[in-house]
C-alpha cells in the first residue's frame, strides 16, 4: 500500500472514530467536547490532501466503519430495550398470577361459607314470641353470603322494611319478602307467619331458584319494582 493510502486509511479511522464517539456520547447521554469538532476539522484538512482519485476509497472506508459502530450502537440499545420489556413483561405476568391466585382463593372461601349458610334453618335459632328488626337482621346475616347480603337487605327493605309480620292490605302478600300467597313459605316451615327465619329461608331460595342470587333478583327489582 502507498504511503498515501496508508495516510488516507488513516485519516478514515480517525474520522470514523470520532464519529462514533459523538455517537456513543449522545446513547450514553455524555456530552460532546470541544475536541471532537476539533478533530472533525483536521481530519477534514488532511483529508483535502489526498488525491482525488483516492478520496472516494477514504470517504467509503470512514463510512463503513461509521456504519458498523453504528450498529454496535444501535445493537446495544435494542438488547437493553429488550430486557427492559422482558422483566417489564415478567413482573406484568407474576402481579396477574397472584391476583388469580387471590381472586380464586376468595372464590372458594365464599364457596365454603356459602354452602355453610345454606345449611342453617329456621331450627338453629331460638324461638322467640316477637323479633326486633336486629334480632331479624343478625339471623339473615347467618344465612344469607355476606358478599349477597346488601342485595338482599334492600330487596326487604323495599318490600316489608324487615316486618316479618307485614301484610299488604289490597293482595294479602305476607311477611318479609310480601310473599303471595303468603302460604307458599310454609314449603320451608309451619311457622312461616311467626318465624322470620322461615321466611328468610324461603327468601333466600326463591331468590337463588328464580334469578340465581340475591344481587341478581336485587337488579331485577331496580329494573321493575317487583321480583
């Protein structure tokens, strides 16, 4: 090689060096100095000096090796993008397992609860000559899901105000849940016209037979006043 090609592929790592350098800078978030510009314009000077002939091999020689520094660069940043949505993505998936695996545990314990309650009957609490409204509540909470609970109490809110004795004077329904005929309680107990937690065992049926649940029939009367 002559001594003039030598110095041109000098001059070419040099430029080439020098701009990756400001591209590295600029990835890493470093600033360019002074020098750097500096340098450009030497290696611009030297380049002059070149024949013109020569110049193109030079100039395509610094490109190249500005192109692969380049991708150096621009390789790195990609694998450091990639982690970064690779433990993004992980800690998405393990935040979404555990609150399936909270969501299922929930599940089965308001399974378990569910079927506990629903064993209860009008014989598991003391016969009384009257109920107060709390006495009548605290008996629905023992049998009623707590997560169906609300539903339920604004079903009986609306039709008796928790008046186990409630008759409507124009159809004759009857008791908590103004059942008509009021009779049809008696499918749980005898004493489905004393005993409020009969008819909170009827209620609690009927609600699960006709609509699935209490907060479903609880939609079903928003919807139309009736259930």
């Amino acid at each position: 090689m002559s001594r003039i090609s030598v110095r041109g592929f000098a001059v070419a790592s040099a430029t080439a060096v020098t701009a990756v350098g400001s591209v590295v800078g600029v990835a890493s978030g470093s600033t360019a100095q002074p020098n750097d510009a500096e340098a450009t314009a030497s290696d611009a000077t030297l380049l002059a000096d070149i024949p013109a002939g020569q110049q193109a091999q030079v100039q395509t020689a610094s490109l190249t090796q500005q192109a692969t520094f380049q991708a150096i660069a621009a390789d790195e940043t990609a694998k450091k993008d990639a982690e970064e949505a690779a433990r993004k993505a992980a800690a998405e998936t393990a935040i979404a397992k555990k609150e399936a695996a909270e969501q299922a545990e929930k599940a089965a314990k308001e399974r378990a609860e569910a079927k506990v309650k629903a064993s209860r009957s009008a014989g598991d609490f003391p016969v009384l000559s009257s109920y107060s409204v709390s006495q009548i509540q605290a008996m629905a909470r023992q049998m009623v899901p707590s997560g169906q609970f609300q539903c339920f109490s604004n079903i009986v809110d609306h039709e008796s105000s928790w008046n186990y004795r409630a008759v409507n004077a124009s159809s004759g329904a009857y008791g908590l849940f103004q059942a008509l005929p009021g009779s049809k309680m008696s499918s749980v107990g005898a004493d489905w016209q004393t005993n409020p937690a009969t008819q909170i065992k009827w209620g609690l049926n009927y609600m699960d037979s006709r609509y699935g649940s209490p907060c479903d029939a609880w939609n079903f009367w928003q919807a139309n006043h009736w259930y």
